[in-house]
C-alpha cells in the first residue's frame, strides 16, 4: 500500500515505540582530566529528564487529545511498558510516563505506572546481541578490523597524540568511543575539553567514532538476531490488536541508540549518524475501512523500507522482514 492511501479519515489502533533513553552523564571518565557528574557515570541528567517528560507531553497530545486512542485518565489494561535493566532507561520511561500521564490524571493521584525491566541476559528485544554462529563472528571481526584499519592508518599520529594527552589507549573501536562519549557530551553540556584536545580534534574523534559505530550497524551479522525478534514482537502485537485479542492500546519501549540503529538495519534503512538522544521510532497500525497496514516513522518522519517500497506495510510484509532480513 502506498502513502497516497493513508487517508485523514483513517484510524489509529495501536501504537508502539521504541524510544532512547535522555540526555545522560558520560559512561567513563577521561583519566587526565576528570569532571564530577553528580548524577553518576552513565546516569540520566536533568536535561534528560525533562527531554523525556517534553516527549512524553507531545505523546500525550497525539495519542489522547488527536488520535484518541488512550483514556484520558490512566488505565492499567491498555499500555504496557518495558525497559532495559539500566537506571538511565528505566528514569526516563518514568519521566516520559509524567509527561503522558501527570498525576492528576492517574487514579489514585499519583499511582505509579508500572514498568517492567529484563534483565540483560534475558533481554533479546532491546539490548543488541550479536550473532554467535562461527562464521558471522568471523566476517564482523574482519569486516571491522579492515574498516578500522582504513579509518585509522592515515592518522596514527593524531590517536598517538590524542592518547597522551588524554591517558586512555586508542587502539581500538571501543577504546576510542570512550573517549569520544565524554567529549561529545562536554560539548553537550559547553564543559571545558581535556588540555591538549581543541574543538576540532573533539570534532574529528567524534566523527571517527561515530562511523566506526555506524559502520557496525550496517552488519547484518550485528543487527539480524535483536532486529527480528524485534519486528516478529512488534507484527505479534499488531495481530492481537487486529483480532481483538487484547486491551492493550499501547506498547512503550525504552532501550539505546543501539536498539533503535539493530531495528533499522533490519528494515532495510541503516543510519548514516547515531540516534539522538529522546529519539523515537515508532510502529503505527491504521485501520481504513475494513483494512488494516502499518506506517512506520522515526522522529515523526517517514521511514522507507525497501521490503514494502515505503514507509508504509502489511502485516504480511512486517512477517517477512522478520523471516528474512
């Protein structure tokens, strides 16, 4: 179905995102030049709690004054809500919580929605496990180790020198997102770079960082395990709603940068940059008439995929994606 049968008169029956968690703290310190968060390494900040709030207000504003499709007041039986089992995601599920549902509109006032947490070895929907078949473990490691290679030979002497000035080994991926991480986020926050390290060399390790990143999530061998059982979940609950098999409404995930790039990937639209933080990508079921198909959207913009030639698929065609990607 194309987009020029998505009518106005159309209506919303389910829904269901998967959201990043909000701005956070740095996962790791640089060891020559610390800076105390008081929040915690890795934690939510403020400023993430209110981009999860905001989020949650514009929700709100979609799913139960345009679309109707949620009790203005809270009920237990048509949302549910999950998290990975990080205090970052599961913070800004409640603050997303507080914006589409304030106390005054939760009876008794106050009433707590609640969220469940997997842990993460049981996770396979939102933290990103890798194939472990012999040969796709070999094919990432090659496929990386070239990509880092390439990335990095023509610069050596700028991580040599990115290195001292910071006490922390470059000489990998992981290594150099470290580093990365708590620079982009000073950046965020306009907090003072390491001595040594200018804007433009921030810019640049960023930069490399991220398309190492980027590049990791184009894999299928990285993406095809979460991502599937992702989209196999999401056509689950759609068909349940379909067959009116259930109360729920809708479904709120809250996972990482990474959950959302594994997603994409294996709806056939890999990211060229990594997810902001508050992003949203969501699975819309739509009923015209008798019909029923699925609109895809990342950040209220339209996701194409290949699969379906648009943004816009059958239940059918969401069953094959999960079958064959």
């Amino acid at each position: 179905m194309s987009s020029a049968n998505a009518f106005a008169g159309d209506k919303l029956v389910f829904s269901i995102d998967l959201i990043r968690h909000g701005d956070r703290a740095p996962a790791d310190q640089i060891p020559k030049s610390y800076i105390y968060w008081k929040e915690g390494l890795g934690e939510l900040t403020e400023n993430g709690i209110n981009q999860e709030i905001q989020l949650g207000k514009n929700l709100r504003k979609k799913y139960i004054d345009q679309y109707h499709l949620l009790p203005n007041v809270y009920n237990v039986n048509t949302i549910y809500v999950c998290s990975t089992d990080k205090n970052r995601t599961i913070k800004s599920a409640d603050a997303l919580l507080l914006g589409l549902y304030p106390s005054s509109y939760r009876e008794p006032a106050n009433q707590k929605i609640s969220i469940h947490v997997v842990p993460v070895n049981d996770d396979q929907l939102l933290i990103v496990k890798p194939s472990r078949n012999i040969f796709d473990v070999i094919n990432r490691y090659l496929k990386n180790r070239r990509f880092w290679k390439n990335k990095t030979a023509p610069i050596q002497n700028k991580l040599n020198y990115w290195s001292k000035e910071t006490e922390l080994s470059l000489k990998n991926p992981e290594q150099l997102a470290q580093l990365a991480d708590n620079l982009y986020i000073r950046k965020l926050h306009h907090l003072p770079l390491p001595k040594g390290i200018s804007a433009n060399d921030a810019d640049e390790i960023i930069s490399l960082s991220d398309s190492v990143s980027v590049h990791d999530f184009k894999l299928k061998e990285v993406t095809n395990p979460t991502g599937r059982e992702f989209i196999k979940t999401v056509a689950n609950y759609l068909k349940q709603s379909m067959q009116d098999q259930t109360l729920l409404k809708y479904v709120l995930l809250l996972g990482h940068d990474a959950s959302i790039m594994c997603v994409m990937n294996t709806l056939g639209s890999p990211f060229e940059e990594i997810p902001p933080y508050a992003s949203r990508l969501n699975f819309s079921l739509i009923k015209s008439d008798s019909d029923y198909y699925v609109k895809v959207s990342y950040n209220d913009k339209p996701v194409f995929i290949p699969a379906c030639k648009g943004s816009i698929c059958t239940l059918r065609q969401l069953d094959r994606l999960a079958e064959d990607s």
